[in-house]
C-alpha cells in the first residue's frame, strides 16, 4: 500500500520517506538505459530533472573536487540504482539520509538507500566527490584534456562522468547550475548564463545556469586563462565568447569566427525557426584536439580549426545542432544522422547564402569524390555501428540524403520540414524513422525506399541529381 501525496510541502515530504512497502516490491534499476551501442550508458529506474554542481578545480594539481545534487524522480519502486561516475566518491546521500554506494566497473556508482525508493516520487541525491579526472582511464581514454593553465570536459557520446555524476544519457535531459571556483586570475566556462561570479580568499567562484532541458554530454566545463567578450543580441540574449590567451598564431582567426555567432544564429533561425536556448557564444580552449563540439549554447572549438583562417563553416555547424541535437536529441545513439547530417547540410546552406557554391554542387562535389568502391559506401548513416558513430559518412551520406530529399519534394516542402521539426520535437528525443514520418507527412509524398536508399544501403546510390536534370 502506497500512500498518496495529499498535501504539499515539507510535512508530505516527510511522510513519503515513510512509506511502508514490503522489500519485495522494491527491485534495482537497470545498470543501463537501454541503449544498444553503448549498454552502460544512462541508467534505468528514475529521470532527471535539475543537476547542481557545485566544485572547485587546481589546474597545478588537477584535483576536483566538489558536491553534485540530483533532484530527480522515481520511475519504478527502487531498492538501489546507479549513476554513472567516474572519480572516487566519499558520500552520498539519498533525501538526506546517508546512503551506500559502490563502484562497479569503471563508470558505474551504485547507490543503495536507507530505505526503498517508491516509484513517483521526488527523490534528491547528494554525491560528494574529490579526484583527478585526467587520472580516469576508460579504454585507456580520457576525455578530460589538460592544459597548461586548466582543463576541458567536451566529448561525445560520453564526457559527463570524468567530472560528474548523472544519468549519462540524451534521453535523461536535466537543467543545470553549474558552480566552480578556481584560483583568482582564471576562469570557469559552462552553459548557459553566468549569473555571477565573485573572488574571495584567492578563488573566484563561477555561478552559471542552463535553464533549458540539456543532455549530459552537452555539459561541458572549461578552467583556464581567457579572454572574454561579452554582448547581447537585439533579442536580448547574452552573448559570451571566451579564448583561452595562449592561442598564438590562431587568436585572430578563432576571434574572427566566433564573434560571428550571433549573425549566423539570426541567418539559422530564418531556416530553423526560434533559437531555442537562454543564451548564446563559444569557446577556444588551448587544447590541441582537432574536433568540436555542440555543448549547449556555447560549443566548443579546437583551435586547429582556425588554423587557415576564419571558419565560419564550424560555427554554423555548431550552431545548426542547437536545433539538430541538442533541443532535438537522439533517442539512440544510432539515430546520430538526425544531428550530424543535419548540421553538415547547414554547412551547405550557408555556402549557398555566401556564393561560395550551392547545396547541390557541394552534393554533387562531394558524390563525385567517391568512387562506387569507396568504403565511405559502406557505412550506413541511418546506423552506422558504435565504432563509425563519426565517421565522414555520417556527415557527408548524411547531407548528401538530404539534398536527395530536396530534389525529391521541392524547395517549399523542404525548408517547411527543416524548420517545422525542431518544434515538433523541441527538448525531446526523436529517431531517424520519427523524421521519416514527418517529412512524409509534411510533403504528403512516400519517403520511405529514398531514406532506405541514403541511409540503410551499404553501397552507393544514384547521385541525387537535381530536379529538372534528365526531365
Ligand atoms: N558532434 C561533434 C561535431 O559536431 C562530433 C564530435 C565527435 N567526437 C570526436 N572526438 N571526434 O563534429
Ligand atoms: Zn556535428
């Protein structure tokens, strides 16, 4: 028997805590999601709804060190379930009460209440941690990259457990306050906006807030020295950009892309639709990595992407999985076409809009590259396997499917399926046949063999030539 919450505030909060129930209703929650690439990932038995972290972080040592509370809510009747983790932990509380807690296996922290958890109810976890995340190896991987004055947590599928504990998967989106200090003289980066910051004692301690749903991977924390600028749009976002100071010969041409953000989110949102997040910016770290990444409202960029110059063609890339992966996600991480093909096509798109060559002579390029035997034919981006999340078929099949889907339906049903999506599934997940349906649905044509042909075939298909070529 379960008693029903009846009344608001502390009191029923305390009586829910005493819920009697026999043991054996309660069972553990999953280990995992459910996700077929990646099985650890995620956990079952509860969701998410707000991370706060508050830590400190010595780039001397590397030591972060802090306390991560979890509001969330049960999904089923919890005898124990897990987080997954990393760094060494020394407590943890589940609604106050001190709680016991494994490791098992690298990234998995098992958690077991006082008390069984009874589904529905609000629960808040309290982990207190300390550890050198450079020193977590899974796979002999870190994905916590040092610097000479800090350090960067910015990965995909997977960056949050090297820093903090979470329900490591984009099914579990969260809001988030994140709260570091470091030593005054150098800065803490993350999503969202940065409510305050304020020094005593020799630290600086850095108050940001994402207040939109945000998957864990999407996460990120930067330390080190940076230049900051700062603005609002003419709609009122704010805008932070930071450089890390030590990004020799590419400072000017990583400051001449990023300081176009708020240009190339107002062109996004003229094919997209509203920008969906509190705030806007980026960020250059000086890591010596060669990707970058979609973390919410402030991506992250490798300074070799400036390298040549100005790449604007990143931020738009960046920018476009505002939309595609971040405020829509993947329900899995095999419908990863539904982000990367989707901010490769920008990419085209804006090429388009600058004269630099339309979308279909970029298709048309990029087809032409590749020989009937090219095993890039062999990935299938619908699916492409946990080892080719991100390989170039990904991106480049997955652009080239989407002008083949142009040419199909016409420029009109087109842009009204690239931009009718990100509301249909605004904060939500969706998967690859969930885009299938809806472009069918818009265009009101069947879609299924084209998407059966660009994305599910492991050999080339016909170009996607252009409309009124061979008619
Ligand atoms: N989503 C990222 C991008 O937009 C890909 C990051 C992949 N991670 C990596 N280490 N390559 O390009
Ligand atoms: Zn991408």
């Amino acid at each position: 028997m379960h008693r029903r919450l009846i009344a608001p505030g502390a009191l029923a909060a305390s009586l829910l805590l005493a819920i009697p129930a026999s043991a054996a209703d309660f069972s553990p929650g999953a280990p995992g999601i459910g996700d077929p690439y990646y099985p650890a990932s995620g956990n079952g038995g509860y969701d998410v709804s707000h991370y706060d972290l508050r830590l400190k972080y010595q780039p001397v040592t590397d030591l972060l060190e802090g306390t991560a509370t979890i509001n969330a809510r049960t999904t089923q009747n919890l005898s124990r379930f897990n987080l997954d983790f990393g760094l060494k932990v020394s407590e943890v509380r589940v609604n106050g009460k001190k709680a016991k807690f494994a490791k098992t296996g690298d990234q998995e922290l098992e958690i077991t209440p006082a008390a069984g958890l009874a589904k529905g109810t609000p629960v808040t976890v309290v982990v207190r941690y300390a550890g050198k995340p450079s020193e977590l190896k899974i796979d002999g991987y870190t994905a916590w990259h040092r610097t000479p004055d800090g350090g960067v947590a910015a990965q995909e599928p997977e960056g949050a457990v090297w820093w903090f504990p979470s329900n490591d998967h984009p099914l579990d989106k969260a809001t988030y306050d994140v709260s570091v200090s470091v030593p005054d003289g150098t800065q803490a980066i993350s999503n969202g906006v940065l409510q305050s910051q304020s020094s005593r004692l020799g630290w600086t301690r850095f108050n940001w807030r994402s207040n939109k749903p945000q998957a864990s991977y999407l996460t990120t924390l930067a330390v080190g020295k940076f230049d900051i600028t700062t603005d609002k749009t003419e709609g009122g976002l704010p805008v932070l950009n930071a450089y890390s100071k030590d990004l020799g010969d590419n400072a000017g041409a990583a400051r001449a892309s990023l300081e176009r953000t708020t240009e190339v989110a107002e062109w996004l949102e003229t094919v997209f639709g509203k920008y969906p997040f509190n705030a806007l910016g980026g960020y250059v770290p000086n890591v010596k990595t060669s990707y970058a990444l979609e973390t919410q409202t402030r991506p992250f960029y490798s300074p070799s992407a400036f390298a040549n110059g100005s790449n604007a063609s990143i931020v738009v890339h960046e920018l476009a999985h505002q939309w595609y992966g971040d405020s829509v996600s993947v329900h899995h991480w095999k419908d990863i076409w539904v982000n990367e093909g989707f901010a490769r096509y920008s990419q085209w798109l804006w090429s388009e809009k600058e004269g630099e060559g339309t979308a279909q002579e970029l298709a048309d390029y990029v087809y032409a590259q590749r020989s009937a035997d090219d095993p890039f034919w062999t990935v299938k981006p619908g699916d492409p396997g946990p080892d080719k999340q991100f390989h170039i078929a990904v991106y480049d099949r997955g652009a080239l499917a989407l002008q083949a889907l142009r040419n199909e339906i016409g420029d009109d049903a087109f842009f009204a399926v690239l931009k009718g999506w990100p509301q249909q599934y605004k904060y939500g997940n969706a998967k690859v046949g969930d885009f299938v349906k809806y472009a069918e649905r818009i265009s009101g044509k069947p879609l299924a063999d084209l998407f059966d042909t660009w994305l599910y075939q492991p050999s080339r298909p016909d170009a996607p030539a252009a409309r009124d070529a061979g008619f």
